[in-house]
C-alpha cells in the first residue's frame, strides 16, 4: 500500500488531502514519525525519525496522531480483497503482501506467465480503490526481489513488470543500495571498491567475499536478479528479543542508557543475519516487586539500524515514565517482522 497510515487519514479526513501528513507525536513533544505523507516525504520526512527533526525539515507539516486499531481494520479489509484473487499469499506486514499466481497463471515461458498476471494486478488495484479508496503500488516478476524493486519503482499507484529477458539489464543503472540488505556500511566498503551502481557489481570480477564476507554469492546472485525464496505461508508471529537482569535494582539512567544500546545492538545484529527488518520495538521492564510492563510503537517504514531501535526503545521508556523506580529487569523485542528484501506489495510468479 502507498504510504498506508497517512493515506488513511487523508482518505477519512477530505482536509488533509494533498497535504504533508505526518502521522506521529507532534513536533512539541517527545516523539517519533510513524508514518509520512509523499507530500511529507519531499521534505525528507520518514519513519522513526524523532518528530521534532520532522517538524524542522517540513515546517508545515500537519502532525496527525496514530490510530493503530484504524490502520489493522483497514488492513484486514484490504487483505480480504487481496485473498479473492485465489492466489497463495505471505502477508509480511499490515500493509505489505506478495501473491504467487503460478498455479493460476502459468504459460509456456516465464515471460508469457508473468504477461498473464498483469490482468489481475490491474483488476487487484481497480478494486482496492473502488471498495477502500486508498493505492495500491503492485510489481510483477518471478522472484521476491525482483517483485519488490518493481512494486517500489514508480509509487505511487504504480504497476511495473520486470520481465526474465530485461532484468539484468533492468538492474544495471540502480544504485547498490537499491539491495535490500545494502545497509550504510555495505555500501560504503562497495562505493570504495568502485561499486556503485547493481551493473558493477555484475561486472565485478575480484572476490567479493574479501568486502562482504559470507554473503558474497547471494549478492551477486541478486545483482543478475536472482532470488530462490518462496512465500512463508505460516502464521507463526515472530520477534526477536534481547533482555538483561540486574544483579542489584538500578534506577542509574547511565547504566539503562548503555544496556539498551547494547540489546539494540544485539538485536539489529540478529536482524541483520537474518536479513529482516522489525515494524514495531517493544521495550519491558519489571520492577524489585516484580511488576512486569511492556510498551511498543510501531512505525509505516520498516527498520534494522541499531540506532533506530535504540531511539525509538528510550522514547517508549520516557513518554510512558517507566524509569519511575530501580528496575530488576529492561529489555527490548521487534515484531512485524519482514525480510529485508521484501517490504511493499508485489505479485511474484
């Protein structure tokens, strides 16, 4: 879905429309952005981003406040449309989904198949709009990578196929971070080998296990469009979590400052190896009677930077005042898991 939870308010609020959005604590308070407007976004304006930076860099910004039990009804109602389509479906978010329509749409070559889909994408994003008024962007492709570069290429209200025949040729002008899994620092040791753009690293010829270790053959397979996964059709809801007990009850804010830091290192790390990004952070206390509280928020724009987790976990401890007395235990957990290659709506085949 094209920016979910602002496009649910400017449908349901006619006043916001065409407006930069910005669903989120207001820029007066301490809190972060859980989704942005594209009006928004022009501005520079994203998820997880600390709400008083939004409101500096889009100074009329409308700041509109998050209303999560909204954003899961109209997801189950956009899912259900989805799910009359007939195809096998992972939902990997509230607002992301990829559709295998191979048992419905197979031809003789790969190319033909994926040309069979494209009726149905079209009728998918007609009837999204007709019954709930919001856009959808869909991409086409035989994989899950390709199928995501395609859904992002012209959002919003986009519909774009890569075909098996373009795709290396398609890959060749992005840039290497348009790899989902190229983070900042893979990147840059990339960028100072010369690699720039998904062309040089198909035209690299030196060993790429020297600059990325372990994930050299996955990312060069990627590079030629590439990608073995198939849909996770279970159910099972998924977290990663990193806690810690206190020998003695501390209310010491150095002390919890450096041990959250260091589970959101823990846990991004895990991210990281697992390929995956978190749409919600949760952080739980417990306290020397052994009360037990857990808080979380969750964001548009999925995450895996250990300073985004560690960022948005200190928000929930101040906003919610849970550092009122010593505690026995803090920790921190992500859910809404979704690979980091796969993040918006997409039909592969």
């Amino acid at each position: 879905m094209d920016a979910f939870y602002a496009s649910v308010e400017q449908r349901d609020n006619p006043a916001l429309r065409g407006k930069p959005v910005i669903v989120g604590a207001p820029p007066t308070q301490r809190g972060v952005v859980c989704a942005a407007s594209y009006e928004a976004r022009k501005f520079g304006v994203r998820s997880a981003m600390p709400s008083i930076t939004a409101g500096r860099l889009c100074p009329k910004g409308i700041f509109v406040r998050p209303r999560m039990d909204a954003y899961r009804d109209e997801s189950r109602a956009i899912m259900e449309i989805v799910r009359e389509t007939g195809a096998l479906i992972e939902q990997v978010s509230v607002d992301e989904a990829y559709l295998d329509f191979t048992a419905l749409h197979r031809r003789g070559t790969a190319d033909e198949s994926l040309l069979a889909a494209l009726p149905t994408a079209r009728q998918l994003k007609r009837n999204i709009f007709a019954q709930r008024k919001l856009t959808a962007s869909i991409g086409v492709a035989a994989n899950k990578f390709l199928a995501k570069l395609a859904s992002d290429f012209q959002k919003p209200d986009g519909l774009t196929l890569i075909p098996e025949r373009d795709k290396i040729l398609f890959l060749r002008s992005m840039p290497v971070r348009a790899i989902h899994g190229v983070g900042k620092v893979t990147e840059q040791v990339l960028v100072n080998s010369a690699i720039r753009t998904i062309g040089d690293l198909q035209d690299y010829a030196g060993d790429l296990r020297s600059l990325v270790g372990s994930w050299a053959p996955a990312l060069k397979r990627l590079a030629f469009g590439e990608d073995d996964r198939s849909l996770d059709l279970g159910d099972e809801r998924k977290s990663i979590s990193s806690e810690n007990t206190f020998l003695r009850d501390t209310a010491d804010r150095r002390v919890l400052r450096d041990c959250l830091r260091e589970q959101a290192n823990d846990v991004a790390e895990t991210l990281r190896r697992k390929r995956l990004e978190a749409q919600t952070v949760q952080v739980k206390v417990r306290y020397s009677d052994f009360t037990t509280l857990t808080r979380q928020i969750t964001v548009e724009e999925s995450i895996a930077d250990a300073n985004e987790l560690y960022r948005l976990a200190a928000h929930l401890l101040a906003r919610e005042k849970l550092v009122n007395r010593p505690l026995r235990l803090l920790g921190l957990s992500v859910s809404g898991l979704v690979p980091s290659a796969a993040k918006q709506l997409s039909l592969p085949l």
